[in-house]
C-alpha cells in the first residue's frame, strides 16, 4: 500500500466514519458534491476532508438546501479542503433567503391544508389544496365557491 493509499478511505471506510451509506455517497459523486479518485482496481478513494464535506451536505440536505445549492456552494471549496467554520457561515448566509422563503410556503401550505381538512371538499376543479404547485391559479380562498 502506498502512502497515498494509506492516507485516503475507502467507500466503506467513508460510509461507515459519516454514518452516511454508500448508496448515497455514490448519489453525490453523480451529483459532483463529492470526488474521489480510482484506483488501478477501479476502487474509489477518499481523501479525509471528505468526511468533513459528506457532513456539511448531510446537514444542508437536512436542512432542506437543494442538491444543486450544495454543489454550487461546495464549488467554492479548494479540491481537498474540508469546510471550515468561516465556510458553513457563509453557505448559510448564501441560503438565507431560499430557507426564508421555503419557510413562508411551508406556513402558507399548513393555512391552507388546514382550510382544507375543514372543507373536505378535495374538489379538483376549485379547491386550493388541489391545485397547489399545479401553477394553476388556486382561487380566493381554500374554496373560491365556484
């Protein structure tokens, strides 16, 4: 085993120290979040700032940040830098307003899903509930009374 080897993790040793499966490793590697090189048997190495870059995408996945916000934000990193304190504080000034604004539909969606649960109309043609994210538009209220 080389030096490089032996400082770099394998797809489960990466998996197992982030609590993150392989599977979804693998989704962001497709998704270009995460990188790794091959090796001449075709196996995947990890540097170790990936451990800290699998955890900055977990929490902003959980956090409801977009996949492709992520990339864009860890675009910003220099290849094999781990997020820094000074970075996490940035990214989350970055998504501040998608959060803001994803909270605001959020609200609006349990107004009007409880308007609804009131209603039980679940009419296709007129109820608010329905249309929502139909891009259509949903009328005055939970039920336009049409």
């Amino acid at each position: 085993m080389s030096p490089r080897e032996a400082d770099e993790l394998t797809i489960g040793e990466l998996a197992e120290r982030s609590g993150v499966p392989a599977t979804a490793l693998r989704f962001y590697e497709r998704q270009g979040l995460l990188r790794s090189r091959r090796t001449p048997g075709n196996q995947r190495r990890y540097g170790h700032a990936a451990v800290g870059k699998v955890a900055f995408i977990r929490a902003s996945r959980n956090a409801g940040v977009p996949v492709a916000m992520i990339g864009e934000v860890l675009g910003i990193l220099p290849e094999g830098a781990a997020p820094t304190r000074e970075f996490w504080i940035r990214a989350a000034r970055c998504w501040s307003t998608h959060l803001d604004d994803r909270l605001s539909r959020l609200r609006r969606a349990r107004e009007v899903f409880g308007g609804c649960a009131s209603c039980g109309c679940l009419a296709f043609d007129r109820c608010a509930l329905m249309k929502a994210g139909t891009g259509e538009p949903a009328g005055q209220g939970v039920d336009d009374g049409m």
